[in-house]
C-alpha cells in the first residue's frame, strides 16, 4: 500500500486577515483582505496600529476556511455581526475580558 503523498502533519496551519476600516471622507465601511504573508509580526504590527486608528479592525481566520465561507466573512465583518462565529477572531481584542462584558456568554 505504502505511504498517501500530500499529506504533511507538522504543517502550519495559512491563515487570512481581513481588514474592516470605516472611511471617514466617504463614510463608508472599506473591506480588504491580506492572504499572503500573514505571520507573527504582520498581525502584531496591524493591532498596534488598530491601537492608533480604531476605525481599522482586522480580523484573523484560517485560509481553508475563507476560501470556502470568504463572502459570508466578508459580510459579518461589514456588518459586525460575528458573535456567534468561532472561526473569525478580531485581532488585538482580549477574549477573557470580551466574554466578562458579555455575560459570560
């Protein structure tokens, strides 16, 4: 039978970031998406500049996952309305103290 190629255990995981920012001239809400290059230090540097502008949001999911649920993402973070979604995370937000504001829910 042998070995099933394609198929690597110890691979990292891809992931995606999407960007939420409110344009202030044009009041309207501008969604971008960064797919390539997403490590440690892009997603440290994009919460210290949320922490500067907090009209930009960005937003952390798998890339498998947004290659299938990418427009259905892209919708609830324009509309934030992602609280029931366990596969986006907003980067830069403390969970434990978000869940305390939140009842504990």
């Amino acid at each position: 039978m042998g070995k099933v190629k394609g198929k690597k255990k110890n691979k990292r995981p891809e992931y995606v970031v999407i960007c939420r920012e409110f344009n202030r001239a044009e009041a309207r809400i501008e969604i971008s998406v960064i797919d390539s290059g997403v490590t440690d230090h892009l997603m440290n540097s994009l919460i210290k500049m949320h922490m500067r502008d907090p009209h930009k949001r960005y937003f952390l999911t798998l890339k498998k996952d947004y290659q299938v649920y990418g427009a259905l993402f892209r919708k609830q973070v324009e509309t934030m309305s992602i609280k029931n979604n366990k596969r986006i995370v907003e980067l830069g937000v403390d969970l434990e103290k978000q869940e305390e504001e939140n009842g504990g829910t």
